[in-house]
C-alpha cells in the first residue's frame, strides 16, 4: 500500500517516525511500516533532525509548515517583480 506521488507526509506520520525512531527501528523498517519509500522517509529524517538534536514530529511539521509557506514567493522590489 504504497502513498500516491506528491502525498506529503501527514503529523501522523511524523509521530510515528519519531517513535520507531526512539524504539531503534531501520528506516526500510519505518518506511514499509506507513507505506512510503525508503528515500521519502530518509530524506524527511535528515532534513528535520541533526547530529546534535534527534528527530522530533512537532519540531519537523513545523519546519515543513515554514517550507511550504516559503515556497514560490514573489520577490517585489519597488512594486515591480525582480528579474
């Protein structure tokens, strides 16, 4: 039961990583356990945790929610677009 493409992950999920995560579970584990590729849940432990802070669902959504509001905004310089 693979995720449609585009499917972002849900706080749900996120929680549930966490908590394989806390239990030492591999992330190919993790990964056929909600459904999702091994690289979509590779990617979205590397990109909210680092080697000094563990992986954390409330932290990682919110980091998601400031990416997505972020994503293809206009630069305006003087009312006009910028080039």
């Amino acid at each position: 039961m693979n995720m449609p493409k585009g499917t972002s992950i849900t706080f749900f999920e996120r929680e549930r990583i966490e908590s394989f995560l806390r239990m030492k579970k591999k992330k190919t584990w993790i990964a056929e356990k909600l459904g999702r590729d091994y690289s979509v849940i590779k990617r979205e432990i590397r990109r909210n945790s680092s080697p000094h802070l563990p992986y954390v669902a409330i932290r990682a959504e919110a980091y998601a929610e400031r990416r997505k509001k972020n994503t293809n905004k206009r630069k305006l310089e003087n009312g006009k677009t910028r080039n």
